[in-house]
C-alpha cells in the first residue's frame, strides 16, 4: 500500500470517528438536558420559574428539597417502592433463573410449543392483563398490600427469554463433567450455571430494578392508601398539590429519579457486557 493511499485510509477513519463522536456528543446533550433543566429549576424560588431565561439560577435555593421532602411522607414512599423493587427482582432472579434452565436444558414434552407461546405472551399489552390480575388480587385481599404489589410480578418472560438465552451458550460438556462427578442437576445449577451466568443476572437485575421502581399503573390500581404508596404514585399526589410551583415538582421528581441514576450508572457496565453475550444484541 503507497502512502498516498495510507493518508487518504487515515483521513477517512479520522472523518469517519469525528462524526461518530457528533452524533454521540448530539444524542448525549438531548439526554442530559432534561436532568440538566430539572436540576437548575429545583433550585430557583417559585418566581425565577417563570421569568428566569438563564439556565443557572441567580440564587441558589437548597431548601426546595427539604420542603419538597416534608410536603410529602416520601421516606414512606421510598421504602415501599424499595421493598417492592427487591421483592420483584428477587422473584425475576430466582423463577425466571429455573424457568429458564428448563427450557434450555431439560427435555420435556412440548418445550418448544411452550417457549413459543411465551413469546407470543411478550405481544399481549399489558392493559389486557390488568383487569384480570387485579381481580385476582382482590380475590385474595391483597389490595393496599406489599403481597398485591409483588406477587402478581414474581416473574417475567423477558426475564427467562434473556436468562434461557445466556444458558444456552454455556458449553455443555461442563455440565456434563459435573454429572460425572456425581452433581446433581440442582447442583449443576447452583455450583456451575449460576457462576457463569452472573453478567446476565446483573442484566436482569438491572431491569427489573427500574421496571419496578418506575412503575406507575399497577401500584395505581392495588394501592389507596399513603401508607402503601410507592414513590411514583406519591409524586402524582404530590403534583396534584403543587401543580404551579415547579421548583418543589423538579426536586420532587429528582428525589425520585436518582436511585434508577445510581443503579444504571454503577452497573453499566454489567449492563453492556450481560446484553452483548446473551444474543439481543444485533
């Protein structure tokens, strides 16, 4: 290859990686802006909102957040949707890890015609759901409970679709070798299986993490009390009483937001390494 044509290879690589870093850059500031705006805004006093044209505040109002905290009961709020998220993706690990195995590994009449239908299940709404699951749990008095929040939610076929197909890589000849060292299946799965599958865990941990913290429909419909309410739905009653004053609704919101801020950005990574070696990535 001649240098002309090894300059002009480099130019285009150069060309070629500075409008991929616009187009990132691009998408990154259309992401950041909304926190970015919801931030500054938390801090200005109630007439800044209206007639301020400046991003940054003139004044720096900390206090929003204390007043903002004490409106509303939402230490109440943040334990219930935390008990709620843990219970949900404890039950997401567990029901769907077992699933999932089965459908990968053990050979029962049917699995094939069964795993199709659970894929068809991810087209159903889930508004066609809903009524019939809440009448479930009316049924069994779990209204305005942590059992009507959590149990109807235990598992979830995206849960065993992503999970059954990072088993499936999972060479068999190890679980094989276990056999013939006398481990059981159950063996086999916890010693073997589990280790190896830690990047697709932390995945779906991941996403049922902010599946349950930012749900708002369910814990709607199951939950009518202040007592029982999660964060989310804590944050409507909230708007309901300071529908005008924007600074107290932005810290609020913010208060609400920053756990599925934390969660994603400390296990990013997982995030991305899980996705790329469980086959949904392209």
């Amino acid at each position: 290859m001649s240098a002309a044509t090894r300059d002009r290879a480099m130019r285009m690589t150069r060309t070629s990686n500075l409008w991929r870093h616009v187009a990132l850059i691009l998408g990154a500031t259309t992401v950041v802006v909304p926190f970015l705006w919801m931030f500054t805004t938390s801090l200005q006093t109630r007439a800044e909102t209206y007639t301020n044209t400046s991003v940054l505040p003139t004044s720096w109002h900390w206090e929003n957040y204390v007043t903002a905290w004490q409106a509303a009961p939402f230490g109440q709020y943040y334990l219930n949707s935390a008990i709620m998220a843990a219970g949900i993706v404890a039950g997401h690990l567990v029901l769907d890890a077992l699933a999932a195995y089965a459908f990968a590994r053990l050979h029962f009449p049917f699995r094939n015609a069964i795993f199709v239908v659970l894929l068809a299940a991810l087209l159903i709404p889930t508004f066609v759901t809903v009524i019939p699951a809440y009448a479930l749990v009316a049924d069994f008095g779990w209204i305005d409970s942590y059992a009507g929040l959590i149990v109807p939610r235990l598992a979830d076929v995206f849960g065993i679709v992503l999970l059954r197909q990072y088993f499936s890589s999972i060479p068999l000849e190890l679980e094989e070798a276990a056999r013939i060292d006398g481990c059981s299946r159950i063996g086999i799965f916890v010693r073997i299986v589990v280790p190896l599958a830690r990047p697709a865990f932390a995945t779906l941990a991941i996403f049922s993490f902010l599946f349950a913290w930012n749900d708002f429909l369910w814990p709607l419909l199951v939950t009518n009390s202040d007592e029982m309410r999660t964060i989310q739905i804590g944050l409507t009653a909230f708007q309901g009483r300071y529908n005008t004053s924007w600074n107290y609704l932005m810290a609020g919101t913010l208060m609400a937001t920053i756990p599925s801020l934390v969660v994603f950005l400390v296990f990013q990574r997982a995030l991305i390494r899980g996705i790329a070696t469980s086959g949904l990535k392209d």
